[in-house]
C-alpha cells in the first residue's frame, strides 16, 4: 500500500510538476520533499525552484496550525480540554514556557512525528505569528535542502544502479549464450572424437 501511494505521489508529481508540488507539500511536506528532490534528478524539475515552492507549501502549512491553536483556543478548551486534561491554567503555563524557549521547541518540532501538535501548541500559547513563522522558516530551510538532496541523489543512484544491473543483466546473456556454445561445441567434439578414442 505504502509503495503503491509513493508511486502515485511521483506520478503526480511527474504529471503536474510545481502546481501539485505546492498543495502537497502542505499535507505531507517531507515525503514530497524526497520525491521531488528524485524527480529533479531526472531533468524534470528545477531543483531550485522545487525548493522555493517546498518552501513556500511549509510556511503555508505552518500557518495552517498555527492558526487552529491560535483562533480556535478558546472554543478548543471549551469542547474538548475536560477530555484531555487542557485547562485555561496550563494554557497559560505553555505561554510562558514557550517564552523561554520558542525557537528550540519549534526547531525540536520540525523533527518529530508530532510536529503538528507542537505547531498547533505554538498558536494556543499565543506566541507572535512573525516570530513563529520566522522561527519556522530558520528550521525549514535547512530541512528541506537535505530532505531535497537525499530523494536527488537517491535518484541520480537509482538511474546509475539500474544502469550497472542492465549491463550486468546483458553481461551476463552474453556469458550463458558463450557457456551454452561451448558445452554444445565440446559434446560435439566428444562425438566425433568419440570413435576415435574407442580404437585407442
């Protein structure tokens, strides 16, 4: 399954190029990013500007969370906070920690599987937007480019690989077709010369 939407990802990504990276990138950043750094390996895609439009699917997404913490805070602790222990208390508790130490937590959450609900955190302890997304685009520069890098050189690879196997793959017909005509050169040989080695 997982192979099955990796291909139709790069499909997509082959068939609309920068237009599908963009809406992409915000649902699920990193495997696009790898994807399209691959397909950049191909000459179809200019890594650059895949980059800038990575770039820019990031901040968007980023907004995305940011604004359901910040917006949707107070509605949140009154729906679902008695269910997750979220009180007004420990709302005011994350601000001040997010005062502390913003750019770490969100650097940290760059990294991690749940980014989002850092990101989300990041809204409902009313952090300033600017600083977030500045804070955000510092970590996601870097992200991105070695994200992009590993799915180009993967792919430069992937094309040198199969190439080798192909030649290895045709090396090796040529050398069972030379094995097949020796053995049926030599039991012919044997045939003949078999009479011969009677009378001796």
């Amino acid at each position: 399954m997982i192979s099955f939407t990796l291909d139709s990802i790069i499909t997509l990504i082959r068939t609309y190029g920068y237009e599908i990276i963009f809406p992409l990138s915000i649902i699920e950043g990193p495997i696009v990013a790898v994807l399209s750094g691959f397909i950049a390996s191909l000459g179809k895609l200019n890594i650059f500007f895949v980059f800038l439009v990575l770039l820019a699917g990031d901040i968007v997404g980023d907004t995305i969370h940011y604004a359901i913490g910040r917006w949707g805070r107070h509605n949140f602790i009154k729906k679902w906070g008695k269910y997750i222990g979220v009180t007004e208390e420990k709302i005011q508790a994350l601000e001040k920690y997010f005062e502390k130490h913003n750019w770490k937590i969100l650097a940290f959450g760059k990294t991690q599987p749940i980014g989002s609900a850092i990101l989300i955190s990041a809204g409902l302890a009313g952090m300033p937007y600017w600083s977030y997304i500045w804070y955000n685009i510092l970590s996601t520069i870097p992200k991105i480019f070695i994200l992009e890098m590993i799915g180009y050189y993967f792919g430069d690879a992937y094309y040198k690989i199969s190439s080798l196997l192909s030649y290895a793959g045709v090396a090796s017909l040529i050398i069972a077709i030379l094995f097949i005509g020796l053995y049926l050169w030599f039991q012919s040989y044997l045939k003949k010369r078999g009479p011969n080695i009677d009378k001796i």
